[in-house]
C-alpha cells in the first residue's frame, strides 16, 4: 500500500475534492432547493460553502496532524482514544458512507436507463449501477496513482461541459426572473441549507489523501480550500444560470433534472441530452472519488480491529476492502429502497463530523489549529444538523429514531466484531511515525 507514497499533489487532490462534491448533488439538489429557496437558493448555495470551509479546516488540520489514509476514522480514534465509542462511530461512518455511494450508483443507473431505453427501467437502472460499480473497483485496484490520473480527465471533462453550460446560458438569463420581488421569504433560504451542504459533503475525501500526499502540511488545507471554494464559485453561476433561464414552476416540475432542462431553451434536445450525459459522468466521478476513500476507510479500519482482517489482504495495488465493500454496494442497490435510508445516512455522516470536530477541541495543541474557528464549525455543523432533521422529518417523521437505531446497530455490530476477532482498535498514525523512525534509524546505522 505504500508503493503510492506521493500520488497525490496539490491539483490531484483539488481534483478529486471538486470530483467528489459536484457528482449527483448539483444535477438533483438544485432543483430540490430551489423549489424551497426559489431564486434566492444561491445565498443557500455560500452558506453551504462556509459550514463547508470551516469543516474542512478543521478536518484539514486533523489531516495533516495525523496522516492516514483512514481520515475521519483514523481522527475518531485520536480524539477519543482506543475504545468502543470510537469504533461505533466508525462502523457508523463506513455505513453512512456506503449508503451514499449506493444511492449516487443509483442516480448515474437511473440517467443511463432514460438515455439507452428511454424510460426508468428498474431492471436497466440497477444494471447500470451494477456495472458503474464494478468498472471503478477495477480502476480502484489499479492504485493511487490510476485514481489520481482517471479522476483528473473525469473531472476535467464534466467541468468543461458545464462550465460551457453556464457561460453560453448566462448570455440568455432574463433579469426578470432573478428579481427579489417574487423571491420566497428569507427563511426557505436557511431551510434549504442542509440540502446544498449535502452538495459539498463530498470534500472529506481529501483528507484520505493524507498518507499519498507529497507534503500534507504545506498542501492539505490549500488543496481543501481551493477545492470547496472552486465549487460554491461554480455552484453560484449555475444556480443563476438556470434560475435566470427557467421560472420556479419549471424548475420544480423538472426537479430531478433541472440542470438538463434549463439547456433546452438555448441548446434544444440536444442541450438536454449533453447535460444528461454531464450528470451521467459526474455521478461516475463521484462514485470514483468515494469509492477511494471507502477503500482507505476499511483499511484503516481493518488496520485499525474495526473490521474483519479480510478487508486487509491486498489485491493488485489495493486491498481486498475493495472488493467487500463493492459486494456491499450491490447488495444495497439491488435489495434496498435508498431514499430513505439515503437521507439517514447523509444526517449521520454530519453527527460523526460535529463528533469529529469537538474531539478536535480535545486535541488542538497538537494540531495548532485556531480554537475559534474549530467551535465555529461546531456551531455551523451543528446548525445544518438541526435544520437537516427539520427538512427531513417532513418526510420521515420518524428520522430521529432511525438515526438512534443506527448509533445502535452500529455499536452492536463493532461489539460483535470485538467479541469475534478479538482485535482492538490502534491509532494507526502512532505506528506509521514509529516505523519511519525505526526506518530511518536503519538507513543511519546501514551509512556508518
């Protein structure tokens, strides 16, 4: 696993940042805000990037201080030491993470199925899920490098089309549809906050580039700065793109495909059919994206004693994780309704990350990161939590209660696991700083 040592530099990581958030989030959640937040969803859009920057300072931080391919789970651990509540909420986090990837496999199945056949065919969308799932575990086992190389042309190339996109429809936009006259009350803007967070979550996946990175301490927190502010630039003009193109009853018919349907007027069929075919890609690029971090998370975790050792074994340049958690992957997508469990998932990840954040307050010597700006992200996640469960909970009513039953299936599962294994979870970061000096110790006597 180590033959991969420098993969990652500055742009590897900002492109694999940007290819995790702008998958299937900007291609549905658009729609999805702007019918609560109406014109004004691009305010909800910034507000989402802030909660999103302050999150991934700390995160970054956290990186750089603990290096490790695992990310969030390996900083569980450090924050709150070798023990079951660490574990649980690793268990949880390698969950949530999964459901995620399932749900995104869905999304690229579904727009597959409307392009080839025409309808969304459950038998075609699950096909295709099946099978976008099964090409990025090859490109995963390939290694880092691969990843680094096949995300950057897929980010480039669903970046240029809806870069293209925007700058050729905002030449069309009618200011009358922007005007604050008919914008909603200000507070749908604050309700619609927890749905575009969700469409910069994907920026965590550059803290598993830690152990690949060429110099975490100089590029970790640039590359995560770079990547989250790229895309809010980006998420804005799109926003004012379509919502200057189409009026708010268009957009909520054509909710789950906004972006497509606000090319029809300039581009016709064929504009609708190329951002369809954007959608296509960038849910590819997601998938990819998180795919490699799902890898580093079982790893670690396995490294860890949070998972059976199979998830250990190396296969090709990778680990045998890969391919248990893909076999996870299909079982979720052929087996489960996702939607539900989808958003359960999304609010559990943003308790593990306000978790995360907190237990960072417990180690900010050793981080040197600003104590300020650490509570604010507490403070702001912690909001986008509260305003995430009042949306959801419209749905669901009982999404409280599912989230609880998850901490617990998780802390049954990571027992479970303790009992059968009898393994014992281990800051990875400890060993890797202790192998490199015996290393290097060797290297000093070999010399002399």
């Amino acid at each position: 696993m180590n033959n991969n040592a420098k993969a990652f530099g500055l742009w590897s990581a900002v492109f694999l940042g940007i290819g995790s958030m702008v998958g299937a989030g900007i291609f549905v959640l658009l729609g999805e805000a702007g019918a609560i937040a109406g014109n004004l969803v691009w305010i909800s859009f910034v507000l989402g990037g802030i909660i999103a920057l302050l999150s991934g300072y700390s995160l970054a931080k956290l990186a750089t201080a603990y290096p490790s391919r695992g990310g969030i789970v390996e900083y569980l651990v450090q924050c709150y030491d070798e023990g079951i509540f660490s574990g649980s909420l690793s268990v949880l986090f390698y969950l949530s993470a999964m459901v995620a990837i399932a749900m995104v496999a869905k999304t690229f199945g579904t727009y597959a199925a409307m392009m080839s056949v025409g309808v969304n065919s459950p038998l075609w969308a699950n096909s295709y899920a099946v099978g976008v799932l099964l090409l990025f575990m090859v490109i995963n086992l390939a290694g880092s490098s691969l990843i680094a190389k096949s995300e950057n042309i897929i980010v480039i190339i669903k970046l240029t089309i809806i870069i293209l996109f925007t700058v050729v429809v905002s030449f069309y936009i009618n200011p009358a549809l922007l005007s604050l006259k008919d914008a909603p009350p200000v507070m749908n803007v604050f309700s619609s906050v927890a749905l575009t967070f969700f469409a910069f979550e994907g920026f965590r996946v550059i803290t598993n580039t830690a152990e690949d990175m060429e110099d975490p301490g100089k590029l970790m927190l640039k590359s995560m700065t770079v990547a989250i502010l790229f895309v809010m630039i980006l998420y804005v003009a799109v926003t004012f793109a379509v919502f200057g193109n189409l009026t708010l009853p268009q957009i909520i018919k054509a909710q789950d495909y906004a972006l497509a349907e606000a090319a029809k007027p300039v581009f016709g069929h064929i504009g609708f059919t190329v951002m369809a075919v954007a959608a296509l890609i960038s849910t590819a690029s997601s998938i990819n994206a998180n795919l490699y971090a799902v890898t580093n998370v079982t790893y670690q975790m396995a490294k860890n004693g949070e998972l059976p050792k199979v998830y250990e074994r190396n296969v090709w340049h990778s680990s045998e994780g890969l391919v248990v958690s893909t076999v996870i992957l299909i079982a979720f997508v052929l087996f489960f309704d996702l939607t539900e469990i989808a958003a359960i998932g999304s609010i559990s990840i943003l308790f593990i990350h306000a978790l995360v954040h907190i237990g960072h307050l417990l180690k900010i010597k050793k981080t040197k990161a600003s104590k300020f700006l650490v509570i604010l992200a507490i403070i702001t996640i912690t909001l986008a939590i509260i305003l995430a469960l009042q949306y959801t909970s419209k749905h669901i009513p009982d999404v409280g209660y599912f989230i609880a039953g998850g901490f617990v299936l998780a802390f049954i599962i990571e027992i479970g696991l303790r009992l059968l294994t009898n393994r014992v979870v281990t800051k990875q970061t400890n060993k890797n700083l202790l192998k490199n000096v015996e290393n290097e110790m060797k290297k000093i006597i070999g010399e002399k």
